[in-house]
C-alpha cells in the first residue's frame, strides 16, 4: 500500500479543520520530506499515520486524546478513514518506538532489552515476581483487616445481646441475634421512644378483667331540647296590654288577684267598670297558664347526664394514660353540659315574663360531639383491653419479639456492613491465592522461553559507527541484558543525543532485517533532534538507503531539509516530494495545514538565510504598504524568525551569551540601546508556542506595537554591525 494523500484531518491537535486542495501534491512513491518548525503538527500527523496500522492505537489513544476526531487518507487502493480497522504495516520511528522497543531499569547503569519479545518476557517476568510480593503482602494485609472487621462485628452482636437480655429473656445472646439476621427475610422496626416504653409495659403487664363497652343515649334530652324551643318561640299578644313591658306584667297579674269581685279600687279607691276587669283578666287565660304549667314541667323533668366510668387500674398500663385522658374530657363535657342545662332553665323561666316573645335556644344547647367521640375512643381501648386479655400469652409473646427487632435494627446496618466486608475480604484473600498460584505457573513457563541471542548486535554497531562516524560506542551482551559501553568495554551513562543514535541504528537494523515482510512505509519524526550536525549526512545516507519503503521523513532542521533539497540536481536522484506543515494562529486557536514546500525555500542555503530574507522581505513589503493589517499570526510568526535570527547572528560575535545579553551587546555594537526595550518586548512576548493564550487580544498596549518598525531596526541593528554581510543576504 502507498499513501497518495492527507485529504482531511478535523479535531486532531492543532489540525482542527484541514481539507487538502487541488494544488496539493500527491505523495511520492519513495521519498517525502515533510518540513515544519516545531509545534506545527508533526508530531500530530505521525502519531495518525500510527493509527492507521494499529486499530488498537486508534481506539485506546486517538479517541480518548482528541474529542470527534477525523480524517480521511487516501491510498494506492482506497480511503482509509478513521476509527475504522485496517491492515496497513507502517513502521514510525519516534518516542514511542523507543518507549515500546528500548527498556533499561537503571540509566546509571545503562543495563537494557532490546526487542519487544525478549522484554516483554523479562519484564512479564519480573512483573510476575514483584506482583506475587505484593499479591501475598496484599493478602497479609487483607487478613488482618478481615480479622479486625469480624472482631468488630461480634462486639457489636455482643454489646446489644446484653441489652436485649436484660429486658426479655436471660439467655440471650449474639447467637440470638445473628440467627435473626440470617434465619428468614429481615425486615427493620424501628420503635419511638413511646411505642418501646408501652411494650415494655406490656411485656410486664399482669392479666386484667375483662371490661365492659361503655354506652350514651342523648335521645331523651334532645327530646327535651325540642319540647323547649317549641315554649320558648311561643307568643301570646294582647291588644289592651300590648303597650305594657315586662315591668308591668307580674304587678298587674297581683293587683287582678286581689281586686277580684270588688268594683272599688284597694289604692286610690276609685270605681271599676266590670268590662275593664274583664278586659285585664283577659290578659292571663287559659293559654297562659298552660303554658306557664308545660314550662314548670320541662323544668322539673330536664334530665341529667350520667355516664359511669372505670378506674384506670382495671387497664393494661400502657392503655392507662390514654383512658384517663379521654375520661377527663368526658368529665369536662358533663361540667359543660350542667351549665348549660342552668341556662336553659333560666331561659324558660324567663319565658314566663315574657309571653310576648319568642325566644332562640340554637347557641345554647349543648353540643354532644366531643362526648361521643371520647366514648368511641374509651370503647375502643376496652375493645384492645379485653382482646389482649383474652390473647394475653400471645401478646405478651409479640411485644417481646417487636422489642427484640427493635434493637436488633438498631444494629442492622453496622451488621450488614461488617459481614458485606467480611464477605469481600474473604473474597480477595481467595483470589489472592488464586492469582499467585496463577502466576507462579507462568514464572516457570516464562524462565524456559527468555532467549538471550535474540538480537545479533554486529549489524546494530555497525550502523552505530556509520552514523557516529567513530568506534567507541557499541552494545554487548550481558546475561538476559545488552549493555551499553564506551571504548569496548567501559560501561557508561550515554547523553540525549548518543541514546538516539542507539535507537534510530536498532530501528533501522529492523528495517533492513524486515526489508521482506508486509511493512510498506516507515516514517522517521524528527529523526536528527539534538543531534549534532556534523552526522547529518550519515543519517541522511541511512535512510536514503532504504530503498524498497515508502519514506516520509518530518523535520524541523532546515539544514537537514537541505541535504534532501541539494540531491534534486543529481541526474541519477530519485527526486520525491516536499512539503511544509504550517501552524497559524487565528483568534487564539492554531490551526495547522500541509501545503507544498515554497519554491524560494529550495534557494536558501541555510536555515539563517531563508529567515533572514523572510523578515527582510516582510519589511519591504509593509514599507511599500505601510496601511496594510497586521494579523497575529504574522506577529507570531515574525516574532518566531527574528528571535532565531538574532540567535544565529548573534553567535558569530557573542557565542557563549544567551539571547538576552546577544541581544544587548550586538544593540550596543550597533549603537542602538535605546531601541533595546522594544525589540525584546516583541520577541519576548509573541516567540513563545503558549504566547497566545497568555496575551488578551483586547490589549491596546499589543496593537500599538510598530511590528514593521521592530523588524527594520533588526533588519539595521545588523547593517551597522556588518554592512557587507547585510548588502551579501538581500542579494540572495
């Protein structure tokens, strides 16, 4: 299979909406160099090409790195998609290769595996090993929490079995209480500080009498409630004695009687006609003094209201309390209804001086609803009394047992908590066993398999010493190990640099070792980082020597870019394609593409060359259109090139300072220091990856920067320095 083509990448690092255009090249056959400065998105475009060939990578580590990620690869035979399996053999020399591949247990003393299977044994191994310690100091720690929860446990089961033996039953014990758990479905009774006290006054109750219901019959008294207002709303009226009022009436009824058959006046000894005697004793007739009668009798008969009561002793205690309160209110209503009963009486009486009226006894009857209702609650409680007294074993039985649940519950989570655990440990102290049983079988299947010849090291030294150019570093073996040593045999701790050499000769021996197998493309990320440039040619050879791979070689050193670019003139080359990773910064978000490597880069010689004349370039533009916006990435971009420039030029005079006094000395040289603030300003703030996210957009002091006025005192500071030089670089 051949990559013809990254046709689109979406939400996977700084590739956030990438779709290739129709200028594009199409991947070479053979060679592809891929440049880009770093932090452009290599690092993201190899680590896709990965999972391309391992399905495994993509799901583990692509979706959970990235959030929808997607692309879309086209190839000699289909497009490849992602998060969709596939088969491609690809072979990625980068980090990862090295953390998969390269495994040394002490740096200090450089003892390392070459070779997954040789590794993977060992460490699989010596993992066993360690995980058996670890297994059994596990279980040791297990056991004794297992030991500490069932102790808890017991003591709790004891400490409430004493409770519960002190008020039921003197043999009970946490026996008792875990054969409640564990003898049927448990259901919890939780009791109120009340409910425990009537069951433990039930539980030592003696058996009481049987008690009979209690009854009410208020029929004869609202009889006698209706004979009453039928007299009281009776009105007798007459025309002569209308006008007198109620004064008047028991004098005139006295005076009658005693003038009686007389024609003469006892008090003023004036004549009386026998019509107005007539006429007054009209006034009390017949109808009156029925009246008066059917009063007198109402009175005499009003009935009293009796009901007789028990004594509380003769209840269950626990039903006592609840009796006497309702027998209070009973009596309460009694008292209540003697006072009403006086004022009815008082009423009709009443009645008898005022004949002339009818009278209303609907607010002062008495009202029977508290009374009944408390006889219905007594009746009730003698209801439970006799049946208690007639189940009195049996009740006494279940009091007990709600006593036991009750403070049985109390303890029921706590229980079932400790015997969860219990259950738990005892589970992992036999999986403990298991698992070392297991892994003791493996330990002696895998010490017959470790093969200490696996890898030949004459190839690997080899191409250690072709890329080195010298002898003095090589590996040998040593017992399940390889060793690295200086000199033959002088063990060493090998620098950054010296370890990738180690690491891109093992991986290039595979290559050839597996120049047969189905691998179709091998993609080397930044294979010459940290490296010196003095053995960029022989790694430049290596890979070029691989003839029968589809390469892609990413890149952030321009000089190693040039060794590619300077084999283009060679007739017999075979050529390939070039490209160039961009990352621009829109609106806080760096957003990366792939577009073809720029024509005037094949120009440049050297990397200071191509930045120099980009920045120069830049300034003449920007003169010519001084009104021109300047967007940040340009800022970013320019600040990125003039902090390089300013490195490499200023190495030729000053090469043991740093940036920082580089910059201030050849600003002195220059005769420039007043300028120095705001040129380091400018590097200083917008050269950084993070810069972006770390300035607000918003920030008027950014916009009113002079980038262009920046970039040609850098562009000066150098003329005044070495005008020659300067006159030589614009002329490239």
């Amino acid at each position: 299979m051949k990559i013809r083509k990254v046709k689109s990448i979406k939400n996977i690092g700084s590739f956030v909406d990438y779709q290739s255009d129709s200028q594009l090249d199409s991947f070479h056959d053979k060679r592809n160099i891929v440049y880009g400065m770093n932090w452009c998105g290599k690092t993201t475009l190899s680590e896709l090409l990965r999972s391309i060939s391992e399905w495994k990578y993509t799901l583990d580590i692509v979706s959970k790195l990235w959030s929808s990620p997607w692309f879309c690869i086209e190839t000699d035979s289909n497009d490849i998609k992602s998060l969709s399996p596939n088969h491609s053999n690809i072979k990625i020399f980068n980090k990862h290769f090295v953390e998969e591949n390269v495994f040394c247990k002490d740096w200090a003393v450089p003892i390392l595996h070459l070779g997954k299977e040789n590794d993977e044994l060992q460490k699989e191994h010596d993992k066993l090993i360690e995980e058996n310690k670890s297994l059994n100091d596990q279980k040791i720690k297990v056991k004794q929490e297992l030991d500490t929860i069932i102790f808890i446990k017991d003591n709790i089961c004891q400490e409430k079995a004493k409770v519960i033996k002190t008020i039921i039953w003197w043999n009970y014990n946490k026996s008792n209480i875990e054969n409640c758990f564990d003898g049927w479905v448990f259901t919890k009774v939780t009791k109120s500080e009340d409910e425990l006290h009537q069951l433990k006054i039930t539980i030592n109750n003696s058996q009481k009498a049987i008690l009979n219901q209690r009854r009410i019959d208020v029929t004869n008294i609202k009889k006698q409630y209706a004979d009453c207002d039928i007299i009281l709303k009776k009105n007798i009226i007459n025309k002569i004695i209308q006008w007198l009022n109620n004064q008047i009436e028991p004098w005139l009824k006295a005076w009658l009687d005693i003038h009686k058959g007389k024609e003469t006046c006892e008090f003023c000894k004036s004549t009386i006609s026998k019509e107005r005697l007539i006429e007054l004793e009209g006034h009390f007739n017949d109808e009156y003094d029925r009246i008066i009668k059917d009063i007198d009798l109402l009175i005499s008969s009003f009935p009293e209201l009796s009901i007789p009561l028990d004594e509380s002793a003769n209840f269950y205690e626990d039903l006592s309390d609840r009796y006497i309160q309702e027998k209070q209110k009973v009596e309460q209503e009694l008292v209540k209804y003697r006072e009403r009963k006086i004022i009815i009486i008082e009423e009709l009486n009443n009645k008898k001086t005022r004949m002339n009226e009818s009278l209303n006894l609907s607010n002062k009857l008495f009202d029977f609803t508290q009374i009944e209702s408390s006889i219905t609650e007594i009746n009730a409680l003698i209801t439970i009394h006799n049946q208690r007294t007639h189940d009195f074993d049996e009740s006494i039985n279940k009091s007990k047992k709600q006593i036991e649940l009750h403070y049985v519950s109390e303890i029921y989570d706590k229980y079932f908590e400790h015997k969860g655990k219990t259950k738990e440990l005892n589970e992992k102290i036999e999986n403990f066993i298991s698992k070392i049983n297991d892994n003791r079988t493996k330990i002696n299947e895998i010490t017959k398999k470790i093969n200490p010849q696996a890898i030949a090291l004459n190839p690997i030294n080899a191409l250690i010493q072709r890329i080195l150019g010298r002898d003095d570093i090589s590996l040998i073996p040593n017992s399940y190990w390889y060793q690295i040593v200086r000199d033959t045999n002088k063990p060493f701790n090998p620098s950054e640099w010296e370890k990738t050499v180690i690491w891109l000769a093992y991986f290039i021996n595979k290559l050839i070792d597996q120049k047969t197998d189905t691998t179709d493309i091998v993609v080397f990320d930044d294979p010459v980082t940290s490296l010196d440039e003095q053995i960029f040619y022989n790694i430049y050879g290596l890979i070029s020597s691989l003839e029968w791979y589809q390469i892609f070689v990413l890149t952030h050193h321009f000089q190693f870019l040039r060794l590619f670019i300077d084999q283009l003139w060679l007739p017999s080359w075979n050529k390939g394609t070039y490209f160039r990773i961009r990352a621009r910064h829109i609106w806080r978000e760096r957003k990366s593409d792939i577009v073809n490597l720029e024509k005037q880069i094949y120009k440049y010689h050297s990397e200071y060359e191509f930045l120099f004349k980009s920045i120069y370039d830049f300034v003449e533009a920007k003169r010519s259109n001084p009104h021109d916006v300047i967007d940040i990435d340009e800022w970013y971009n320019n600040a990125n090139m003039t902090r390089k420039i300013i490195e490499i030029f200023g190495s030729i005079y000053f090469p043991k300072d740093n940036l920082s006094e580089k910059l201030k000395r050849c600003l002195v040289k220059a005769d420039m220091w007043s300028d120095h603030n705001e040129i380091y300003r400018f590097i200083n703030s917008f050269s950084h990856n993070n810069s972006l996210q770390t300035i607000s957009l918003f920030d008027t002091t950014i916009y009113t920067t002079n980038v262009r006025s920046v970039l040609d005192k850098v562009m000066k500071m150098i003329q005044e320095i070495n005008p020659e030089h300067y006159t030589e670089m614009i002329n490239i």
